[in-house]
C-alpha cells in the first residue's frame, strides 16, 4: 500500500514536473514568434491544442480498449527506451537511438531522468506535435498573414486525427515537428531569401531522417526544391542570395543523387520495397489495400497514382468494421473534405498558387509520394494521412483567406524581420 502511494505521489510530481516544462517552452516559443511579427496572436488555439491532446490521452486510457486503439507498437518502443536508459548515457545504445530511432531516444531522457510515467511521455509527445502546429501557423503568417495563421492554427488545434495521434508513443509527433520546421523556415526563405533559414528546415530533415528515414529523404526533397524555387524567384537586385540559394541546392543534388540512384535500383526496391507490398497485399482484412508493383522506378511511376488516391480515400465508411476504424474514418471524411477543396482551390487560383503557398504545396506533394510508397494497409493510413493534411490544411487556409488590405507596420525591434505589406485583392 505504500509502495503503491509512493509510486502515486512520484508519478503526479512528474507530470506536475513535466506539465511546467512544456508550458515554459509553449510561451518562450511562442513569445519568440509573436515578438517580431505584428498581429500574430496564437497563445489560445496553441495552448487549447495542448489541453485537448493530453485529455484525449488521459479519456483513451481510461477506456477499456486503449490498447487496442492504440496499437502494439508502443509496447515495443518504450521497451526498447527503458533499455536505452539503463545505459550511460552516451553510451553507443544513445547514440544509435539519436541519429535512427529519435522517438526512443526522447522515450529513454524522459525516463532516464524522470522515470516518466506514461501520461508524462503523452504529454511530451503531445508538446512536440503541438510545436510543430505553431511553426506551420507561423509559416502561413508569413504566406497570407495573421488572421489565416490564426485560423490555420484553430484548425490543427481542433483536428481530430491530429488529437488522437500526437499524444501515441510513436514517430507521429516528431515527424510533425519535422514537417513543421521545414514549412517555417520555407516559408521564411520564400519571403527573405536569406541562406539562414535553411538551418530550420535542415533540422527538420534531419529529425525525420532519424525517425522515419524514408520520409525524411522526401523532405529533403521538399527542401530542395522550394530551395531552388525561392532562389529563383529572389530579387534581381540580390544576385548574391539567389547565387547562393542555387548552389547550396546543386550541391545537395550533387550530394544525395549516388544514394538516391542506389536506393532505387531494381534491386534494392525489389528487396526493400517490393516485398512488403506483396506481404500487405496477401493480407486480407477488411484494411487491406491493391496489390502493386513497385520493383522498379518505371513501375513506380505507372502505379504510385493508385496508392496516392488509395492512401487519400480509404478505408471507405462501408468498409468500417470496428470500434477504432469508425473512429478514424471521422478523420478521414475531413481530410478527403480539404483535399477536395484544396484541390479546386488550386485550380480556381492558377497563377497565384506559388507565390501564395508555394513551401506548404511542395512539403504536402512531398509527404503524399512518401506515405503513399510506404503505406502497407488502410489502417496505417489513418496515421500517415494526419501528416499530409496538416500542411495541406495550411496551404488551403493561405490559398483561401483574403489578404489584408491594410499595411502592417515593421516591428521596431527585430529590423528586418517583420512581415512586409501583403497586397492587397482576393486570393480565395
């Protein structure tokens, strides 16, 4: 009995411990952000999307089918983090974890130091997905300016998918924050085209890489070509940083094509690739998807469109057969909602889509070929969806709302860093 008190008083501490830690870093970020951009205004779609993921986290557990909801992955990933932080750390376990299972490495600081209990680890997983919402509200700040940054972060901050799925004790909420960094500082490149800001999205590719590898290669990709695109479009006055934009971008080219050619060659995804399609293909439930081949990159060219349009509309509602899948198809009639009106939204604004969203479009067309040749059923789907329809969300947001006609003034502080005027006119 106790023991059992002890035990209890030790974990509330450590959420109590936790909970400071998280705020602190919410407000510090967010009063970063707010500092030197006028009539940005986030704290209370930030910090509501914070309460709502970790109630979630806590209704769920209550629930007689938590476990069940949330899979067996988790299992196996705190395992592996207690392992690691039984180790000293620094030891070559800490290492592998930091540079190709992130997730666990930030599973192992929480319990190493802490001995988190799991709504502490929630709550943790919950900050960083919540993190990567503010840096994309940010990025449609500088796209479309405060009002769609403000909607933009309602909107992620109400999601439900996005509820459910940041608090899992999985790679979803660092691959979120990855998505996150890579559309703040695209964004910030669009407007400045200054070489700094490819520090944020570096970083972004680098957490993805060592989360989920595959994904991370496709942000890159991401990176480089909305690298190149703002190189090109920089002012004709600053030959310089449109120079420098260009060749950071043929240098990552010249970098990652002999990885990327031996990656795929018919080999490598006949063993890497094509096998778990076969294997997913024979799986017969209710979840599973076309078979397909992908086993060269011809082949990849021809069939990657049925997994894009699968991995964006599946499962369909009818084909539901369990508590968890009726569930996520909520969050599936949403996303194949704002896929459709992103879409037409596109088409209705040719001409002015780029200049508008261009960093968010390219980060979403990036995430849907990643997931859509990973994705091995319509249950993982529901997972890989929530990270093309958050930027997705972002760009139909900056493409819809109209620019505000007034001015808004440079912040006296931070020279250079305040949002220049937006024109004025509709792009919605």
């Amino acid at each position: 009995m106790e023991g059992g008190a002890d035990q209890t008083i030790h974990d509330v501490l450590v959420f109590g411990l936790t909970t400071l830690l998280c705020v602190y870093l919410l407000w510090a970020l967010l009063s970063r952000m707010q500092g030197s951009r006028p009539g940005l205004a986030l704290a209370a779609p930030i910090f509501l999307a914070l309460l709502l993921r970790v109630g979630a986290a806590a209704g769920t557990s209550l629930t007689g089918v938590a476990s069940f909801l949330r899979g067996s992955d988790e299992l196996s990933f705190i395992g592996h983090a207690s392992d690691i932080s039984a180790t000293t750390f620094g030891s070559e376990q800490w290492v592998d974890a930091l540079t190709g299972a992130l997730h666990e490495f930030v599973f192992a600081v929480q319990l190493g130091a802490f001995d988190s209990p799991d709504l502490a680890l929630r709550l943790g997983q919950s900050t960083i997905a919540v993190v990567g919402i503010l840096l994309l509200a940010v990025a449609v700040y500088e796209l479309a300016g405060p009002r769609a940054a403000l909607l933009t972060a309602w909107l992620l901050a109400l999601e439900p998918s996005g509820i459910f799925f940041s608090s899992l004790l999985h790679k979803e909420a660092l691959m979120m924050l990855a998505s996150g960094l890579v559309a703040y500082g695209g964004a910030m490149l669009w407007r400045h085209a200054s070489p700094r800001w490819l520090l944020p999205m570096t970083m972004g590719c680098l957490v993805a890489v060592a989360t989920r590898p595959y994904a991370g290669w496709f942000l890159i990709a991401a990176t480089a070509a909305i690298t190149l695109h703002a190189g090109i479009r920089a002012p004709t006055d600053a030959p310089a940083r449109r120079l420098s934009l260009i060749a950071v971008v043929l240098l990552l080219v010249a970098i990652s094509v002999p990885t990327v050619l031996e990656a795929s060659t018919d080999e490598s995804l006949e063993r890497n690739l094509q096998v778990s399609q076969n294997a997913n293909a024979s799986d017969e439930s209710n979840l599973g998807l076309e078979q397909v081949d992908f086993s060269t990159r011809g082949a990849i060219v021809t069939n990657l469109p049925v997994r894009v349009r699968e991995i964006l509309t599946k499962p369909y509602p009818w084909q539901v057969d369990n508590i968890s899948q009726q569930l996520a198809v909520v969050g599936s009639l949403i996303a194949l909602v704002v896929f459709v009106m992103l879409v037409t939204t596109i088409l209705k604004n040719r001409g002015q889509v780029m200049q508008r969203a261009g960093p968010l479009l390219y980060l979403t067309v990036a995430l849907l070929f990643a997931y859509s040749l990973s994705v091995g059923n319509a249950g993982t789907a529901f997972r890989y969806r929530t990270h093309i329809l958050t930027p997705a969300i972002a760009a139909l947001v900056a493409l819809r709302t109209r620019p505000e006609e007034e001015a808004v003034a440079e912040p006296l502080l931070g020279q250079g860093r305040g949002r220049p005027p937006l024109a004025a006119g509709s792009v919605g």
